[in-house]
C-alpha cells in the first residue's frame, strides 16, 4: 500500500505510530458521530427511511423484466404469487457499511475533492451490492428459509464489509498515484 511520502518522511517508528494513531482517533470519532446522527428519529424519518424504500424500489425495477410478479410496498418486496416478502430493515440497507466506509475516508488525510470522489464512488459501489445482496435473499427466501437464514446473518453481512475493506484498498491505491511523490510502504 502506498502513502504520500510527506506523512511518513523523516518521522521513523514515532511517526508512523503518530499518523496511525491519529487515524485510529478520527475513525473512530467519525464513526461514532455519524451512527448517532444515523439514529436520530429525524434522520430515520427524513433520511434512512425513504433511502430504504428506494432500495426496494430499485430492486423491484431490476427483478420486473425477469419476474413480474414481484412488487414494492414501502421497504418490503414482495411476490404477488407467493406472498413471500422481504422487508429490508436498518442494518439491511448499506447505509452502516457505507458509514464505516466514510469515516475510514475521512479520517485518511486527502484532499477534499479526492475524499468526495471517493465517498461517492464507493457509496455507490456499496449500494450496488446490496442491492444484489437484496435480490439474491429475495429468492433465497422463496427456495429455503434454513438456506436464506445462513446467508442473511452470515454471508452477505460478511461479504458486504469486504466490500467496504476492497473499497477503501482501492482508495488508497489511487490517492497513491494522484501524487508523484509517493513511496512503497
């Protein structure tokens, strides 16, 4: 992984510790900050709460050309069929593994433009998955509950912060080349 030299140059083991303590400190302070303010029955209200139903919105809208008897109520998808529904609750929408993302971004020292670049591109890239995660546990749901279950609280939780982890890897690779004076670390 490559850090922009004039972090690290001349600061030996004191400032490596320095400069990962400082973003040990602002990772967890952003991280901290933005759950609370995820928690806030305004924000659920105005923010969370719409943002899921478009979830299903837009799950829906890939499924219809392949399956039209799935519909969308609010946060829920639904087969018309079946009557099988998933309702995508907090903690199922992306919104916690896109705020780890965040934090991990702010609290890596960039420019402002890099770190909105960065944020963006991988709330999208987070949401994106989620969204396949959505579909995926939709049918799963409708084949096997014992095999929806396994995936729902182990495998897509998992999977999801890897793709939060590969993310932020990748962030990190490309703010290395955005600067020439860049040394392997």
């Amino acid at each position: 992984m490559a850090v922009p030299r004039y972090y690290w140059r001349d600061l030996g083991a004191v400032g490596a510790l320095s400069f990962m303590a400082r973003f040990l400190l602002l990772f967890c302070g952003v991280l901290g900050g933005l759950f609370a303010i995820e928690m806030l029955k305004p924000v659920q209200e105005a923010v969370i709460q719409p943002f899921t139903g478009l979830l299903a919105t837009l799950s829906t809208a890939i499924i219809l050309p392949f399956d039209d008897t799935v519909i969308a109520q609010g946060r829920i998808l639904r087969d018309a069929t079946t009557g099988f529904a998933v309702s995508i609750e907090a903690g199922c929408n992306g919104v916690e593994a896109a705020i780890v993302l965040i934090s991990g971004v702010v609290a890596f020292p960039a420019s402002v433009k890099h770190k909105i670049i960065a944020i963006l591109a991988g709330f999208f890239f987070v949401q994106a998955l989620n969204i396949v995660r959505i579909i995926s546990l939709f049918y799963l749901g409708q084949w096997n509950h014992t095999v929806f279950e396994w995936f729902h609280l182990y495998l897509w939780p998992v999977l999801i912060m890897l793709d939060v982890l590969v993310v932020f890897a990748i962030y990190l690779q490309w703010l290395g080349k955005q600067h020439p004076e860049v040394e392997a670390v």
